[in-house]
C-alpha cells in the first residue's frame, strides 16, 4: 500500500497531478480543492495517497492531510459514492465542511458537491454520522517536504519534513477531548463543535470549548 509520495511535481492536470519520486512518476488523482493547494510544476510537494485496486484498475488519490484522506475513505463506503463524486465532495467544502455538515446532518451542503443528489447526500449524512466524531478528533496534519542536498553536483534527496499540525485540527481535537471529559457524548459534542466552526472556523481551543459548552448549554 503506497500511502504518502514525496517528490518533485512534473505536470498538473484537470484532476491529476504526475510526482517525480527519485525517477519515477506517480499519476495521483485530487480534487480540485487540493490541487489548488499544491505549488507550481517543478517544485517539491507531499500528499497522502490511497490506492484503488479493482481487477482492472490502480488508481492513486492524494490529500494534503490525513482528514481528508480519512474522510475520501469514509465517503467511498457509501453506496453511490465512487472515487469522482467523494472528490467533489471534498473539493467543494473541504475536510473540515465536510465534518460539519456530517456532524450537524447538513445534507443539503453535501448535495452542493457535482454529481451528489439529495437522496444520495442523506444517506451519506445518515451512514457517516456517528463516524464524524472520530474524524473531528484525528491530529494528523498537512504534509510538507524540504529538500536537501547530498553529495554530488545533481543528486538531491527530498526528505519529509516534520508535520505540522494544523491550528484548526488540532482546536478541534482538543475541544472534542475537553468535551469528553466533561462527559459529554461524542455525537453531541461533534455537533457543538461543528456550530462553532460555522461561526469562526479559525477559532483556536479555548474559543471552540468556550462555544461549544453555549451551544451545550439547557436552555430556558
């Protein structure tokens, strides 16, 4: 299972793009949302990769952070949700909408996504649910190279760098522990915590809990 390419970016295409990994070429499908993301032909990129296999087909597809690339997972297990439509998906809310609108049922912001029909949208929203929770609270960040220079006048080696988090994940995986600690479920919390988001995606850790615990709140 190839599971992350790091290498050098030769072409981009409408829904692909071709990564030079030390000679050799790896055709890897995005959405457009990502493909947006990379730098230009030439220079140094990462994606986290997950391989298709069927009887007559290897298809590789990229995301910049592993919630993307879990939530391309969970959508693909969704009847009438193939590799095209969860990369719509994606491309038109991103991962983060795409937890929000999981976990506040929003099936109508899924529907927005090309190819993606009502009825599909609910049942993506109706299956995927409970899983939202644990996607919100996954820490893995965006993946990023550096190059390095070895010995030799040509030869270079392209080295991972260490991942950064991304301050939103990991707002929101710490929010959803706090939650959790406070004994709140994890449907309930996702849910707070997806509100908030809609209102301040930015919001760091402290905003988020602060937010969520109102929406918590009994009212009356």
């Amino acid at each position: 299972m190839i599971g992350k390419l790091s290498g050098r970016i030769d072409y981009k295409g409408v829904d692909h793009v071709l990564i030079d990994v030390r000679g050799v070429g790896y055709l890897v499908f995005c959405s457009d949302r990502t493909l947006a993301a990379l730098p230009a032909v030439g220079e140094l990129c990462a994606l986290y990769t997950d391989l298709l296999v069927r009887e007559d087909l290897l298809q590789l597809f990229g995301f910049t952070s592993l919630v993307e690339k879990e939530w391309h997972r969970l959508l693909m297990s969704v009847q009438g949700i193939g590799a095209k439509a969860s990369l719509a998906i994606l491309g038109a809310l991103g991962p983060d909408g795409v937890s929000r609108a999981i976990a506040l049922g929003d099936w109508a912001a899924l529907k927005s996504a090309k190819g993606v029909g009502p009825k599909t949208a609910q049942r993506v929203v109706n299956e995927l649910k409970d899983k939202a929770p644990t996607v919100m609270s996954m820490t893995g960040g965006a993946a990023t190279v550096t190059e390095q220079v070895v010995e030799g006048p040509t030869e270079t080696s392209i080295v991972p760098s260490p991942v950064p988090q991304s301050p939103p994940v990991a707002a929101q995986a710490e929010a959803m522990s706090a939650l959790g600690n406070l004994g709140y479920g994890p449907g309930e919390a996702a849910s707070a915590i997806a509100t908030a988001l809609g209102d301040q995606p930015d919001a760091d850790t402290a905003t988020l809990i602060r937010m969520a615990l109102k929406t918590l709140a009994p009212k009356g």
